[in-house]
C-alpha cells in the first residue's frame, strides 16, 4: 500500500489524472451513492439492530444470520443474486419493468448493491453497542418516567454511540470500496455507475495506469482513514466504559 501511495505521489500521477473528467466523475458518483447508502443503513439499520440487541425480533438467530450472510458471501454472487431478482427478467425487476422502472445498470442499482454488501457492518458494530448498554441504566430512566423513545434517544443511543459511528465508518469504507456486486449487477458506465473501484480496474485493463493509480490512491486514503477512525471511536467506548467503572 505505501508502495503504490509513494509510486502515485512521486511521479506526479495522482494529481494530473485527479483532474481528468473519468476520475473526477467517479469521486463524486462514489461520494454521493455511498453518502445515500450510509444513511439508508442508518434508518433501516438501526431499529433492526434494536430489536436484534434487547431480543425482541421473531426468528432473531435467523434474521441475523440473514443480515450477515453478505459479509461471507463472494461479492460477485450477491451481485448475480440482485439480478436475478431485481434484474430485467428478474422475480421483482420484471414487474417494475412492466411499470416502466428498470433497476440494473442504473445509479440506483450502485445504491442497492452498496446497501447490499455494507449493512451487515453497521448492524454488527450497533447491535454490539446497544448490546453493551447495562439494563440498568434503561430501567432507572423508565422508572423515573421515560418513554421507551425517550430511554432510547437520552440513554441507549449516547451510550452506544461510539459503536454506531464506528459501524457506519466501517459501512462507509466498504461501500466505498464494493466492486464485484457493483460491476455485475450496476455495470460500469461513466458518471452514471462507474465508482472508483470501477475505474481502477477499467483503466488497468486499458493500461491507463496513472489514472488507475490516481484513483487506487484515493481508495488506500479513505480505507486507512476509516481505520483510524473507528479504532480511535472504539478506543473512546473503551475510556468511556473504565471511566463508567
């Protein structure tokens, strides 16, 4: 990795090929579909992990074996799995189609695809939090009066929010870099769904290798980025829980 940063930086590489309209086009659709992606998982993701945390869930083991099902499952099966069902001729795409509503290779698909493979990494890392949170503490404030929205809003959520920011650095970080459910089911179409890991692997098969290398660099940063991040925000829940002790 220091390797290919040093090779993009020395050469002067990263900076010319930033300002090419493919890379340029590939940053801003990978900030806004991972940008939409991450808050979809946060509404959605959320009152699952609630459910999954304080085991109010019918069926929980198996709802979270489904929920983590995609963090095992080869990314180029999950992209085939989205067109088989949301595809043209697809269980679902087929009547939407009919509608006038066709989901693959469209920027929406980047979004499902995204959502596809991320979720599980926020729902772990929040269900972990919430999970951690001593009853105790709930039933006091339900004791002195709080409703259950409330317990949740002023008790479970600050505590476990360490947890559910590091789950949504980590849901950001792999969306950002999802690339085999992405190209099968989205495709790779400039500035509607090609994505920097796209990109990288497009202009390599073109043998464009400063723009590869550009965009490569811009991925490495964010990945170590994202890292830093949630080992400083589990480094806090740590803190927070001694100075709790």
């Amino acid at each position: 990795m220091l390797v290919l940063v040093l090779r993009g930086l020395a050469s002067g590489s990263v900076f010319q090929a930033l300002t090419s309209p493919a890379v340029l086009d590939a940053l801003t659709l990978s900030a806004i579909t991972t940008g939409i992606t991450v808050v979809i998982v946060l509404v959605l993701g959320l009152p699952l992990s609630l459910a999954m945390a304080r085991g109010r869930l019918p069926g929980r083991i198996a709802v979270e074996t489904i929920v983590d099902v995609p963090i095992v499952l080869p990314p180029s099966v999950a992209g085939l799995a989205l067109l088989l069902v949301l595809g043209r001729s697809g269980l679902i795409g087929e009547p939407l189609a009919g509608l006038g509503l066709t989901l693959p290779f469209t920027t929406l698909a980047v979004i499902i695809a995204q959502f596809f493979v991320a979720a599980p990494f926020f729902i772990r890392s929040a269900r972990t939090g919430i999970a951690a949170v001593e009853h105790e503490i709930e039933d006091a404030a339900r004791v002195d009066g709080a409703a259950e929205r409330s317990v949740f809003r002023f008790v479970t959520a600050p505590l476990a929010a360490p947890a559910i920011a590091a789950g949504l650095v980590m849901c950001w970080a792999r969306a950002l870099g999802e690339f085999g459910a992405t190209i099968i089911f989205a495709g790779s179409i400039q500035g509607r769904t090609q994505t920097l890991p796209l990109l990288v692997y497009g202009d390599f098969n073109s043998s464009d290798l400063d723009s590869a290398i550009a965009a490569a660099v811009v991925l490495v940063l964010a990945a170590v980025i994202a890292l830093v991040l949630v080992r400083g925000l589990n480094w806090s829940r740590v803190l927070d829980t001694r100075a709790a002790g």
